[in-house]
C-alpha cells in the first residue's frame, strides 16, 4: 500500500511486466490435519487491508486478526483514487470513510451470502496497530479501522496500540532498521516491540515462551493450484508461496496464521526478510501454529495472450484491496480470498 500512490503517475501500459518469481522448485502445500476453527490472520499495510477483507469475508472459521497499518473493509470501494486519498491520505476534501457506511456495505454483502454471517465476529479477536510516525497510511484511518470492528466486536476483543513512533512498518522486538520510524524497505523496524506475539497472544490467549531456534521447517509450495482459473499470473500472484511448519504439526493438529506481507515486500522484492524474520516463526515453534505466507507479484499493464484482456494495474505488488484483479475483491468470490481459504482448508485436510 505504501507505493500504491506511484501508480497514478503513469501513462497506460501497453506490455506486461512482472516481478520474477522466487528459486523455483515449489512443492505441494501438504494436508495436516490443522483445526480450521482456529485459523487467524494478520498484515501490513496492503496485507492489513487484505486480512481484514479475509477475516470478514471468511468469519465463520476465522478467530481473530492482527491489523497492522491498514484500512476499514471495503474501504476504497473499487476506486484506486479513493484508494490513494481517502483510505491513506485523508483530508478536508477526502474525508476517512464513515465506517458506518461501511458496515452498511458489510451487512448488505453478508446478506447476500458474498461473505460469512457477520454474527460470527462477535467472538472475534482483533489486535490493531498504527505507528504514530506513519505518513503513509494515517492514523486517523486505523482510528476508523477500529470503530469499523467496534459495530461487531465487544471492546474486551479489541486491541489498539497507536504509542509507538512507528513509520509505515511492520514493527519487531530486535530485526530490521534500528530507526524505529523509518518507512522504507524491508518495511520492517526493530523498535523493540513484538508485534508479532502482542498479536498472536490477543487472538489465541498466553503463549508458550518463544523458541531460541527455530526447529521446522521451511516449505516453498505451489500457489497455482489454489486460484479458481490456476493462474496466479493472471491474478498477480506469485507461482510461489511459503510456509513455516513446526516439527510438532506433523504428529498433532496445529493452528493456521496467514501472514500477509505489504506493497513492495513480497520474497521476490526483499527475499527471506518477512516469512524468515518478522517474528511470527519463533512463536510458532512453541505454540503449535503453521504460517502461511502467501506471495504477490508485480503486474504493470496487459497479461499474455493479449485477447484475454487480462489487465492488471499493480506495479508495486499490493494486494487487491480496490479492485485491479476482481470487482469481487472483499467476498468469498474473490480470486485472492479464495486462494488463501484453499490453503487453508489444505492445511486442514487429514493426511
């Protein structure tokens, strides 16, 4: 989300460019066994949209979500204009959207079956985040993505953290730049805080102390089997995505976090850094937990062969929180929603 800006800035394309795809050699995403009604969510930025997109939409086995840096569900309303402005830069013409209006929108989709029984997220357990030094996405937006939540979730399940002079990063306890309000790549500031379990510990309870080494492993799977046409291309998905699988997930039923990284920080653009280092891993270990870490890619212009007409605007791989790959980008029926409920439902499957 934090470049999503420089798009508005370009002429139409008339080529396809994209990001190359990680070392190839991606396996099959593996069944374990995992109990679905204990799968959560969280994100950066364009990931934070994309998390609360897929907690609302996939309610009924999604348990709580970490909300770093992002926007209210359906906050653009398929406008990257109302994107770039009112979902990220407000001001006096561009107003934050009314999360009232919001979850007018919310109810009228869940209605109509698009997403899951907004009753579900009564029991929902939901830790948000906005660095007080983030110019990227302002604060006031978070404010509205907490009041958004407030229509469903009692405030004893609602966690908001906005004092820690953060930039437009996700924020950890002792990885990434020093300077703790820095926005730059990797997007990841040490600023001696950890996201990573203040989240985790909000949607599961106390945790287990954190391991000194990671024991699991690291699995490069294959994304194109989980997309409704089975073209991640085509959808600006990486053929590539990656998950961390504690040794204990292969003897008993484990938990699924999905980790969604931000605009600019897919494996392709900053390699290991977010699925090897942004904190969720060492948590995992010891808290019987498998992270997904599912992987964009960068689209500028027309896909091949050009009569599909397949035209994707996303030069900075963010994920689709406006509309660029689906008008149906929020719901069930979204490519990327849909993706991501595969792997998770894979995840679950018995072996």
């Amino acid at each position: 989300m934090s470049h999503v800006v420089s798009a508005l800035v370009f002429a139409v394309a008339l080529f396809a460019g994209v990001t190359a795809d990680p070392a190839s050699g991606a396996e099959r995403l593996a069944p374990y066994g995992a109990n679905l009604s204990q799968t959560s969510v969280s994100g950066l930025s364009s990931g934070a949209a994309m998390a609360l997109q897929f907690h609302v939409a996939h309610s009924g086995v999604v348990k709580g979500a970490g909300i770093i840096a992002g926007v209210p569900y359906d906050c653009a309303e398929r406008s990257l204009p109302r994107a770039t402005s009112n979902c990220m830069h407000p001001d006096a013409t561009h107003p934050v959207p009314d999360p009232a209006h919001l979850k007018d929108l919310t109810d009228a989709l869940a209605r109509a079956g698009d997403i899951d029984d907004v009753a579900n997220l009564n029991g929902a357990r939901v830790w948000l985040f906005s660095g007080r030094k983030d110019e990227t996405v302002f604060p006031v937006v978070m404010d509205a993505a907490r009041d958004y939540y407030a229509y469903y979730v009692p405030p004893d399940g609602i966690v908001y953290r906005n004092d820690i002079g953060a930039g437009h990063a996700l924020v950890t306890e002792d990885y990434g730049d020093r300077n703790c309000g820095a926005t730059k790549s990797p997007y990841i500031v040490d600023c001696d805080f950890d996201s990573a379990k203040a989240l985790l510990e909000q949607i599961y309870g106390p945790l287990n102390p954190a391991s000194a080494q990671n024991a699991g492993k690291y699995v490069e799977f294959d994304q194109k089997e989980f997309l409704p046409d089975g073209n991640a291309y085509v959808h600006s998905m990486s053929d590539v995505g990656y998950a961390y699988i504690p040794h204990v997930c292969a003897m008993e039923p484990c938990r699924v976090h999905v980790a969604l990284h931000g605009c600019k920080q897919q494996a392709a653009e900053i390699g290991d850094a977010f699925y090897k280092h942004a904190g969720y891993n060492r948590w995992a270990e010891t808290n019987h937990i498998i992270v997904v870490y599912p992987q964009t890619i960068s689209r500028l212009g027309w896909g091949f062969p050009f009569y599909t007409l397949n035209f994707v605007w996303n030069p900075n791989a963010c994920w689709d929180w406006w509309g660029y790959d689906s008008a149906d980008y929020p719901t069930k029926k979204g490519p990327q929603i849909a993706a991501i409920r595969a792997m998770v439902d894979r995840l679950a499957t018995k072996p």
